[in-house]
C-alpha cells in the first residue's frame, strides 16, 4: 500500500481504550489469586512491562512458568471483561483520528474475536484499513512479531510506519520493523520511563498524532 502520507498503527489498550484502572483492578485479582501484594496504579505502571510473565514474577516474588502464566491470565482476562462495560475511550480519541491524513490501522495484544466487536461499538470501524488482535489462547508476549504481521497483512512496509502506543514495548515493536513511535502518557506506563526512552512523547492523543505527522515528515 502507498500513499502520499504514511500509515498510522494505533494500540488499543491503554491508548485509545482508557482502562487503565480496570487493567490494574484485574492484575489485582490474579496477584491475589496466589496471596500477592495490591499494586497502586502508580505502582503498575513504573513495574508493569512485557513478557507479563515477567512482571508478575517480580511482583510475586516468585517464577511464573508458562503453565503458571496460562492460568493467571485466564483469572486476568474474566476480571477485566466483568468490568469492561465501564471503560470509555480516551477523551480525545476520536478527534485524534480524525486529524490524521493517511491511513490508519488497529493492532491490540487483546483477542481478536473480543477486539473486533468492541471496536465496532464504538464506532470505530470505520476508520481502519485493519483491525488485528491476539490470535492465541494466552497472551502477555511482546507485540513485534505481531506488528510485523500485521503490516504484511495490510501491504504495508515497515519503514513508513508511526505507531502511536503507551509502552515501551509498543516503541520497541516500531523499531523492529523500521518505523517510528510516538508515546502516549494517559496509559499503562509512567510518563517519566516514555520520556527516558528517547521517543517522542505527548500527553494527549490529539498531540501524539502532531508528533507522528512530525516524525513522518522528517524521516521522508
């Protein structure tokens, strides 16, 4: 795919979906499953990264091995869709997406076939050239490989990628396909390691898509 302006990937979670709170309140069920500490939101967000496997294994103070994890993110998964009806998107969601120029598509570490509905009550549909989620039974795993297929899927080289997302790991998955990032402050990551990393950063999403219109037109 070409095009005169190039291709926005947006995260959901923590991005243009504001669940921080109810992703935090579930995390506080799994540790609780096994008699581990309550997590501040503060807290989640200077510790969490991913694997999660990894975060939870500090947290706990304890190993977390695939089987483990398996387990743990079942007990995530049916404390956060209990309490997904009361998450709304970001405040400025939709006027960010209507100010960028170029295509635009959706890439979530969350299920697919729990992605894609939600995406479309909200309205959003419309708006992507593609929507992918988690194609597997356990999540937690980096979001590179996932990037990377799904720009194959969408016709689209890496290189004229901007990937507007709220973690490390978001930034981390642009660069190994040759695009860029912007970072977003309003998720799962303290803004103090986003601004550490040396991407650009912005507090609201109206603003990261200024800085990824920015970062496009210099990297042509």
């Amino acid at each position: 795919m070409t095009s005169a302006h190039p291709h926005l990937v947006w995260d959901w979670n923590g991005t243009l979906l504001n669940d921080l709170s109810l992703v935090v309140s579930a995390t506080n069920v799994v540790f609780a499953s096994l008699g581990g500490p309550v997590v501040t939101l503060d807290e989640h967000r200077v510790r969490f990264r991913r694997p999660i496997a990894e975060y939870y294994a500090e947290v706990l103070g304890q190993a977390v091995d695939d089987d483990e994890f398996g387990r743990l993110d079942r007990i995530f998964h049916d404390a956060y869709r209990t309490g997904l009806t009361t998450c709304e998107l970001a405040a400025d969601a939709r006027d960010a997406m209507a100010s960028w120029p170029g295509s635009q598509s959706l890439l979530s570490m969350w299920f697919h076939e729990e992605l894609v509905p939600t995406v479309h009550t909200f309205g959003l549909t419309g708006h992507f050239t593609r929507v992918d989620g988690l194609r597997a039974a356990v999540g937690g795993d980096r979001k590179a490989e996932s990037l990377r297929q799904h720009l194959a899927e969408l016709g689209v080289d890496g290189t004229s990628v901007v990937l507007i997302g709220d973690s490390i790991d978001d930034a981390d998955a642009a660069l190994a396909v040759g695009g860029r990032a912007v970072l977003y402050t309003g998720g799962f990551t303290d803004p103090a390691r986003l601004r550490a990393s040396g991407h650009p950063v912005a507090d609201t999403l109206t603003d990261a898509v200024a800085l990824a219109r920015e970062v496009s037109s210099a990297g042509r």
